[in-house]
C-alpha cells in the first residue's frame, strides 16, 4: 500500500510542479492545509476519496488518471 501511496504523491507532485504552482499555493487552490498536501505528496498518508476528487479536478485530470498503471 506505501508504495502506491507514495506513487500516486509523485505523480500529484508531478501535475502540480507542471502547472508552475508551489505546494503552498497548491494546498490553498485545494483548500488543503500545506503540511497535510506534503504528506500526500511525500506518500505519508491515505487519501480520502473526497481528497483525492478534489485534487483531480484542480489538476483538470480525473482519479481514474492518477492511478492508472500504479499497481
């Protein structure tokens, strides 16, 4: 499970840093305090799916596209 948590963190690290945008104004644009947007990008902690619809969406992707090809 760590593994795709941390993989899925990279890859929201990854959509964010494409976009120019700082993980603190990333966590604002969320509405994520910034510690809790670096543990999920870090793969520190479980994503709600709540969590996860959000950061989809402010990333224009869908969860679907987060997790395809983590196994």
């Amino acid at each position: 499970m760590q593994v795709i948590q941390k993989t899925l963190g990279t890859r929201i690290r990854e959509l964010r840093l494409k976009r120019g945008w700082s993980q603190e104004q990333f966590a604002d644009i969320c509405d994520i305090h910034r510690s809790h947007m670096g543990e999920i990008e870090r793969g520190e902690t479980n994503l709600t799916l709540s969590t996860m619809l959000v950061i989809a969406q402010k990333l224009e992707t869908t969860i679907a596209a987060l997790f395809r090809g983590i196994a």
